[in-house]
C-alpha cells in the first residue's frame, strides 16, 4: 500500500552474488521526515540493499521508484543526482588527504579542473561547524582516531542536499555522547523533510531514533513496525527468530580475588600529547573494562602496551618483571594478543580467504609444532572458529572482503582465540556485531576469562562495559579518572568521571 508521503518504495529485490543469495524479495516503503530502521542480523542483507539503493550494484531483478519516478542507479553520482546520498559502514576516507578534501572529494569547488584550495577549506569548515563536529578540517584524515573519522564519513555523506539519506551503522564507533552529536543532525533533517534509513545494532538507540523499523532476516523481508508499537524484546525476536532473556551471560567462575598477583601491571605509562600517568594492574582471569570518549586516550594506551607506539615515561611488568614490548612481534611472543578497533586497516587482510585472516597470526605454531600436518591442522582449527563464533560465509575460501561487516568482526576475534593469549587486548570487540552474536562473543570472553587470561575491554557502550567487567578504569583527557567495581558505580558515575567532571 503506498502512503502519500512516500518517498523511496522497493518491491521484490533480489541481488545475488555467485550463488550466495543476499536479498530475496526484499520490499520496504519509506516516508518523508521520518527515520526508518532496518533491524537483521550479521549477514541478514542491510548493507547489500543500502548499495543498491545508492547505486553502488544493480538488483538481480525488482523495482524501485524514488518521489514516485522509477528509480535504478547506475553508479553513486547517480543516486545523488536523484537526492539519494549514504554514509558507508566501512570507512571509505583516504588517508592521506585532510578532512576537507576527503569530505568534498567528488565535488571540489574546482575552475578549470584546479582544486582551489581555500574555498575548499572554507566550505568544508562551514558545513563541519554546522554538524558541530569536533575536527580540524585542515588535518589529515590518517591522524585521526577512529571515532573522528566516523563524524567526517558522516559529514561527507552529508555534504550534498538529499530527499534520502541512507546511514549505515554511523555510531558504531562513537561513544553515546558523541552519537547525540548525530541524533541532533538527525532531528534537523527530519524537520526538513528528508527521509532517513537507519542501520544499527545497539537496542536502545534503535529505539531512541526510530520512526519506523522494518525486520529483515536470511535476506528477506519480514515485517514492519510502527516503534510505538512494539519492544526490544519483541523485535530481537523477530530478527533471530527466538527469545533472548539475557544479554549479558552470567559469571560462572568467580572473579579472581584482589590478593592474586597481577598479570600485568602498567604504572606512570605516558606519551606525549596522547596520555600521562596511566597506572592499573589486571588480574589473571579477570575483566578489566575501560570506558572513555573520543580522545580520552584508550586505544592509544593499547596500541602502545601492543608495541605499535613507543611509552615516553613508565613502566610494564608481566607476572612481576619489568619489560620493554617494542613490537606487535614482541608483543605476540610475550602472550599478548590484540582485536584492534581499526578491523579494515590492521585487523584483517580483505584480499585474503576467511581461512588465511584467521591463521595468520596462529601460523607459526602450526609450522613448528605440527610439520606436513599444518595445512590440514589450519583447515580445522579455522573450521572450529568459524562454527564457534557462527560467522557467515560461504566458504573458508571465500575472500575476507565478502563477508558483511559483522562476520569481518568475527573474524579478527577468531585469529586471536587461536593463539590462546595470556593477555588479551579487545579494543571494541563487538562493534557492529548482532544482539544475538554479541552474546555468543561475551561467552567467549567469559570463557578466556575462566581460563585465566586476562582481559583488557576498551568498549564505548557503557551497558557492554558495565555488564561484562570486573572491574572499570575510565579515562578522560589521556588521564586514568577513576578505577572502580561496577557494583559502586553506577552509569551516572562513570559517565561524570568520562566527561572529567565527577560529581
Ligand atoms: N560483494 C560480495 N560478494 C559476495 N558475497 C557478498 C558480497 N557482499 C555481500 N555478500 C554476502 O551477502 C550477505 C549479506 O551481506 P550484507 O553485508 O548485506 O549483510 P548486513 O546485513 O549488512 O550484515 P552486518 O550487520 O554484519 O553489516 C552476506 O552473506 C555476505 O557475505
Ligand atoms: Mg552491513
């Protein structure tokens, strides 16, 4: 049924790749000044619908119309001459040029074929004062953290005018005071009449932002929901085809007790203009959560005690002995493994099957320990990663860069497990993952941490950091603001600590 305010009406796409089927009658109708959500699982189809609605493929079969017009795209520019624009889940910023040029990038106020620099710079400026982010146009996309360049990817998508904007997992790197920041781009756009499809995996926000949420599962359409009218329960339902009661799993082993000898013990850690003074220590067996906002200096605190940057002042001791880790390779010989938040750059190969991203790191142990069996052994340690973590592919050949961003996610935890670490270091472990893979994540976790490995979780959802953690450093400004149970802190608390005004 077509209602007036239309704007985007899809009926019965399909879109096949090889043999794997993406999208199987896929329908949805989406309306002018409102947000519609689309809710599935890893690998459900979302983002495979998003690039056929930006032009990025072409269905199988199936029609769409756009303000009541037949609408096919042939390629982007396409779907934005038509007042269709996207903000990609995987990041597709070039490094190398500033926030400016990569903003504008297709379509820089030129004369004559010269990028005329500072009406760039100027124009750029304008629109990112606009959004209200907190970036210097002039730097250099390569520089910034992972949750900057989800506000620039947002602040291209966004640079042109639109009747419909399409924003693929937006927040998926940004902690919840920074997605406000896009919640409020949201309810302007809204105000104006433009059409928004949302895709998230976070519960809450689904349902803080939502006008519509249209369930999709295995690639077909399921059904549509008013958010008035139904729950979170009811929808997580809906997209795994079962009932979830918890969402964290319980713990069985009890935390290690404070007495026990710490692992790892990092104290006065600095470098400059990035975090000073960092001091903690984590227990074998248990879950240290750290929680903080954009540039509170976290991720850099792992990349360095993973011997990716160097420590201008303190110390790191594992199991009481001082040590110096100048590299990942020495990192990886000491026990230490690493999930790093940046999956595209470092986590993964794209180019490489699903079976060669999970080995990788694993291979050596393969080489020495087991001679001529390697290859074989390879095959079902990887077989095993894949069945235990239900990562979606349709082979352990097929290439990394196929599989949806969720199951890509799966993937650089999968690598990690197979090298049992002593210590773990999970940077976002379950950004962009489902309802119903997070908790098969967290019992791994839970797992490890029963084992005896220690866990360090930098997560930007306070629930997972909550829910998962023995204990939690918050750190605002590159400093440690506090260290606490999550029994005696309550979100309130920790959020004040973040935001470095305690109260
Ligand atoms: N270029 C491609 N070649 C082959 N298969 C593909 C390609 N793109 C997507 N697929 C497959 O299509 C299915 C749907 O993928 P899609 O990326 O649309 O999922 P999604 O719903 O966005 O998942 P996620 O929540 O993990 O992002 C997956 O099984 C994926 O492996
Ligand atoms: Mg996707």
């Amino acid at each position: 049924m077509t209602s007036p305010d239309a704007v985007l009406e899809i009926t019965d796409v399909t879109k096949t790749f090889g043999v794997v089927a993406a999208l199987k009658d896929m329908r949805l109708n989406v309306r002018a000044g409102r947000v519609h959500t689309i809710l599935g699982e890893n690998g459900a189809g979302k983002s495979t619908l998003m690039k056929i609605l930006a032009g990025v493929y072409q269905p199988t079969s199936g029609t769409m119309t756009l303000d009541g017009k037949p609408y096919a795209p042939r390629n982007p520019q396409d779907a934005a001459s038509a007042g269709l624009t996207i903000v990609f889940q995987e990041l597709s910023l070039c490094n190398n040029l500033t926030v400016a040029e990569n903003i504008l990038a297709t379509r820089e106020p030129s004369t004559a074929g010269f990028i005329n620099d500072k009406a760039l710079v100027r124009k750029a400026a304008a629109l990112v004062a606009d959004l209200k982010l907190p970036v210097s146009v002039t730097a250099r996309v390569g520089e910034l953290s992972i949750a900057q360049r989800q506000l620039v990817e947002i602040a291209k998508g966004l640079s042109i005018d639109a009747k419909v904007v399409i924003l693929d997992e937006p927040t998926s790197s940004l902690s919840d005071s920074e997605a406000e920041i896009l919640f409020d781009i949201i309810d302007r756009l809204k105000a104006d009449g433009v059409a928004i499809i949302y895709i998230s995996h976070r519960m809450e926000e689904i349902m803080r932002v939502s006008d519509d949420i249209t369930v999709v599962r295995d690639g077909s359409y399921i059904t549509t929901r008013e958010k008035a009218d139904t729950t979170i329960e009811e929808l997580i339902a809906l997209m795994v085809g079962r009932n979830m009661e918890e969402i964290y799993p319980p713990r069985e082993v009890a935390a290690p007790l404070k007495t026990t000898a710490p692992v790892l013990a990092v104290s006065d850690l600095s470098r400059e203009g990035e975090f000073s003074g960092v001091s903690f220590d984590v227990r074998p067996g248990e879950i240290l959560g750290f929680f903080g906002l954009i540039g509170s200096g976290r991720s850099e605190v792992m990349n360095t005690l993973f011997g990716m940057r160097k420590a201008s002042a303190g110390t790191v001791a594992i199991d009481g002995t001082e040590v110096s880790i100048s590299s990942p390779v020495d990192a990886i010989n000491r026990h230490i493994g690493f999930v790093t938040e940046n999956r595209k750059e470092e986590g993964l190969v794209l180019s490489h099957s699903v079976e060669r991203n999970i080995s990788m790191v694993a291979l050596n142990a393969f080489a020495s320990r087991l001679g001529w069996l390697k290859r074989g052994r390879e095959r079902v340690a990887a077989t095993d990663e894949v069945n235990r973590l239900s990562i979606k592919t349709a082979s352990l050949d097929t290439i990394a860069g196929a599989l949806s961003g969720g199951n890509q996610q799966k993937i650089v935890l999968a690598k990690w497990l197979l090298t049992a670490p002593k210590i773990l270091l999970l940077d976002e472990p379950t950004r962009g993952v489902d309802v119903g893979a997070k908790f098969e994540i967290y019992k791994i976790i839970r797992q490890l941490a029963a084992e005896g490995t220690a866990i360090l979780l930098v997560s930007s959802e306070l629930p997972e950091v909550i829910g998962m953690s023995d204990r939690v450093v918050v750190m605002s400004e590159g400093k440690v603001t506090a260290i606490a149970d999550p029994d005696r802190m309550t979100p309130e608390k920790i959020m004040s600590f973040a935001t470095g005004f305690p109260s």
